[in-house]
C-alpha cells in the first residue's frame, strides 16, 4: 500500500517516568502528614509503577481477564481461577511494595508514619492498576479484626506482612506469604447485611478455637483466590464473623463452591465472584453474635483505600490529560495553552491535589489511633473521604477523557488508559458502603461531642484565611443540631469534605491553589461543570505545579 499520510500530531506515551517525584500535591501532603518520613521507598515505587514494563503488565492483566475453573478433566471439584502471569507479576509488585501488611510487620513503624507510606504507595500503584489491589486491601484491612482470634492471628499474622508473594494454593504453613479477603453480602441483604441467611453450626473446638459448619452463599466474595476470608454467618447468638480458610489444617481444599465470576464494568483483572458454602469449616473470630461491629474494624480500613484509589485515579487522569495537552496542537498552539482547556486542567488539579490531601490526612489518623483527638478524626473522615472523593471520581474521570477526545475514548495504546480508568472509578463509591451508608455515618459521628470538637479543631487553622470557608465551618454546628431526618445529610457530608479540604490545603498547598478553590468550591465563583473557574485563578501556578514530568 502506498503511504496516504505522515503520521504527525500525535502525544507521546506517558511512560517511563517517576509517578512520585512528579507528583508535588503528593509530596507536599506527606511533608504535612509525616514530617519525618523517608520517602526513599516511594521514590523507587513511583519509578516501577510508571515503567513502560509495568504499564504492559496492567494492560494485560485487564485484557486477559481471570478464568474460573470449576472441574478438572476428571469432574472433581477444582474451584480455581486462572490469572495470567502478568497479574501475578502485580501481585508481586504490590507485596513486595508492602502495600498490603507493612504497617502490621514488628518494627515497621516508618518513625510513627507507616500507615501514611503505605497509604501514599497505595496511591501510586493505584495509577498504574488498580484492580489487583481488592486482595491487596483486604490484606491490609484484616488485622485489626485477626488479633481478636490470637490462636490464628499467631499462625497467620506474620505471612500477612511477608513481602512475598504465593499464588499457589496450599496449606498455610507451607507458604512464604499469605492474601486474605472478606465476604459479607448475600443476594437479599446487600448492604443490609444483617439479612444474611448463611448459618453456622457448632462443630467442636481445637488450636484454633470453636468451629463451626457453615452452610449458605455469598453474593459478591472478591479475590477468590485469597488463602482465606472472614465471612458473616448466623450463629444461635447472631451474626458472627468466621475465618475460612480456602484449606483446612489437613491439608484438604474446604467446601467453597465458586459459582461463577463476575462480569463487572471495570476492575477486569479482579475475580469477583459468586461462592456457596456447603458445610465448609470456619472459626469465630471475636464475640459470638457480634460480627457486624467485628468486621467493621476491617470495614474502616477499606473504606480508606476506597479514598486513596479513587485519588490515585484521579491524580493519573490529571497526568495523562496534562502530558496530552501540552504536546496536542489545536488551532495553532498547543491545547495546553487554550484559554478554556487551561480552565479544565486547573479545575481537574484543584479537585486532584484535594482529594489526596483529604485522603492523607486520614491515613495519619491510623497512624495514631492511640490518640483520641485522631480516632475521632477517623470517625469523621472516614465516611466523608469514602463519600465524596469517590462521588467526584466518575465526574472527573469523564472531563479527563474529554481532554484527549477520541484517542481517550479508546481501548488501546498509552492513552487507552484513559478509558480503564473510567471504567474503574465508580466501584469505589460503591464498595465498601455506597453513598447513603457514608453520609448516614458521617451524621451519626458528628452527634457525638467528641467528633464535633474534632472537626472544629481540624478547620481551626485556616480560620480568617478565606470568608467562604469562615461562613461554612460557622454553619455546620447548626446545621447538625437542625437535622431531624437523613435527607439532608449527603449535602452535609459535601460541605464537610469541602471545609475540611480547604483547611487542608490552607496548610500544604500554594496559595493559589488554596484560594481557587476556596473561590470556586464555596463562594459559588464556579459552575456545574469543571473548566468553569473564575479568571482571576492563577492557572499558571496551578498548572505548572500539576504537570507530571
């Protein structure tokens, strides 16, 4: 064929770069968080993550999606499902990384900071694929629950921290490291998981304390091939939380009948998947009856990575936006230097850069849950970091796309990131408690003294900084104290998150940033779409701080 065309026009791949070192939002918000710090790890991370080699690996990951095997060739239960090597070359990274139990390893306290590395890498490895991390989380989120069965926590514990990775399934004593998931929700329940129908009969007691029979299904049971979950089951006392292990003490595989997988929107490279549990063996994990406020200390943790992943998204859409902008031309210079898409890009790094503020900063109350101003932090950032940073995923995602026009809106290339990232941004929201749950929660915190007193002393810096934020942060009192009913209350968690955000950003960003989005998100100098900020913005700082290389 004989060329038509030169191919000319056209940006880059956004690769073999250092996602941390480019990232000044991110480091900033550490130097705030955890003043002391060796972010020496991050800057390794923030290198392998934005490797050409690992961007294939993701790539491949989600285009060869896992494959359940129900029956091997002789028609006996197998119940495995298949990965290509490129998600186990994640999986790898990721543990290696410490990302999924670093905080819980002896020793591993980063100078009282180890929650907050661990949060900001989870970030990173979440721009370059985020689906891989579910088991990565729930590894993470399982301990504070674990040490309320010390018998287990005593075998298990260590390899939930090891740094190395076994895809293999095998008896646990017999693998250098160990995955953990979770299931709660059945088919009626949802997130009403107090509906949940699956029983649990008294077998006996051994090293590992009562055992019990369990019969019954879950409906979403993420990671199945985890070496074991804590589940929720129906016990004579109540909802109980159980650990399952995938294979018993002896060896053999435990009666976990994996349906079928999920055929999700997004999160490809994650099996999710429907199991039923034909009298598998399981041990109770704290209070019999109390499953619900047990597994929450799980719940709480997840809930913060629902925050750090989306933020991560967002700080990766924001990157590929920029680097294609300031290469694209557009009617006779680069789109980066159009007077409506500078508008977009500045808009898109405000909301960016205070999304990972907000999201850090909860990560440090983890690190300090020793300190009741901090668990009271906890308790009001929680919901509202899960709440909002989440709901304004899908919204930026989209405008991101927009900026590269129909090369973003495709599946291939460097640039077909782009539309993975889309597809992945609403299950945050809706994992782990969807709007409601977190802005009912947000409402229940602030009725209680303590957590009010916290959020006064968490916006008191930026007090006088900026009127808007003075007007609000002197309403919200009220406001709670007049709220009769829920119907108000994700307006209350929006307002939160924005206070709560500006004080941030008051403290570990530029004043320009500070001010425009003080101006925009609670002045009203703003409209219903990003790209639509005032002209007094200072688009040139803001910008110029955003650019990823």
């Amino acid at each position: 064929m004989d060329t038509t065309h030169e191919v000319f026009n056209q940006s880059t791949p956004l690769a073999d770069y250092n996602l941390f070192s480019g990232n000044q939002a991110m480091r900033d918000a550490l130097a705030f968080n955890a003043p002391t710090l060796d972010t020496t790890p991050l800057q390794a991370l923030g290198a392998q993550c934005g490797s050409a080699a690992m961007q294939t690996h993701a790539r491949l990951a989600n285009v060869h999606a896992p494959e359940l095997h129900t029956h091997d060739r002789f028609g006996r239960r197998l119940d495995e499902v298949e990965f290509h090597p490129s998600y186990h070359a994640l999986m790898a990274a990721a543990v290696g990384a410490g990302l999924h139990g670093s905080p819980w390893a002896e020793g591993a306290d980063a100078k009282g900071h180890a929650h907050v590395r661990r949060a900001a890498g989870f970030m990173l490895f979440t721009e370059l694929e985020p689906s891989i991390l579910c088991p990565i989380s729930m590894t993470y989120a399982v301990t504070p629950a674990l040490r309320s069965n010390a018998a287990i926590y005593a075998d298990w514990g260590p390899k939930l921290a090891s740094r190395a990775y076994e895809p293999a399934l095998r008896l646990w004593r017999d693998k250098p490291g160990l995955t953990m998931g979770m299931g709660m929700t059945e088919k009626q329940g949802g997130s009403d998981v107090r509906a949940n129908t699956t029983r649990a009969v008294l077998e006996g007691a051994d090293a590992w304390g009562q055992r019990f029979a369990v019969t019954g299904h879950k409906w979403f049971f993420s990671a199945p091939m985890c070496d074991a979950f804590l589940i929720l089951a129906q016990t004579p006392s109540g909802l109980s939380c159980l650990f399952l292990p995938r294979v018993l003490p002896d060896g053999t595989h435990n009666k976990i009948e994996i349906q079928r997988l999920k055929d999700k929107l997004g999160n490809k490279a994650n099996a999710s998947s429907e199991v039923e549990f034909g009298q598998a063996s399981a041990w109770l994990v704290g209070e019999e009856g109390r499953g619900v406020p047990q597994i929450l200390a799980m719940g709480s943790m997840t809930r913060l990575d629902c925050a750090l992943g989306t933020s991560g998204l967002m700080r990766q859409a924001l990157s590929i936006a920029l680097h294609h902008t300031a290469q694209r031309q557009a009617f006779g210079k680069p789109l980066i230097e159009q007077p409506l898409m500078r508008n977009v890009l500045a808009d898109l790094a405000l909301e960016s850069e205070a999304a990972t503020a907000l999201a850090l900063r909860l990560a440090r109350s983890f690190d300090r849950s020793g300190d009741a101003h901090e668990q009271a932090v906890a308790r009001l950032l929680t919901p509202i970091a899960k709440f909002w940073i989440c709901k304004r995923g899908s919204p930026f995602a989209q405008e991101a796309m927009e900026c590269l026009g129909g090369n973003g809106y495709v599946e291939e290339g460097g640039e077909g990131i782009m539309a993975r990232i889309y597809r992945e941004m609403p299950v945050n929201s809706i994992w782990e408690g969807a709007g409601n749950i977190m802005a009912i929660d947000l409402l229940r915190a602030l009725r209680k003294a303590d957590t009010a007193a916290a959020l006064a002393q968490e916006l008191a810096p930026a007090k006088g900084a900026h009127a808007a934020l003075d007007r609000m942060a002197a309403a919200l009192p009220t406001r709670v104290e007049q709220m009769a009913t829920e119907l108000e209350a994700r307006r209350l968690a929006q307002d939160v998150a924005l206070a709560v955000q500006a004080a941030l950003l008051y403290q570990s960003a530029p004043a320009a940033v500070f001010s425009a989005f003080c101006d925009s998100r609670l002045d009203g100098n703003w409209g219903q779409t990003f790209g639509t900020l005032g002209a007094a913005t200072d688009f040139d700082a803001i910008i110029a701080r955003a650019m990823p290389v």
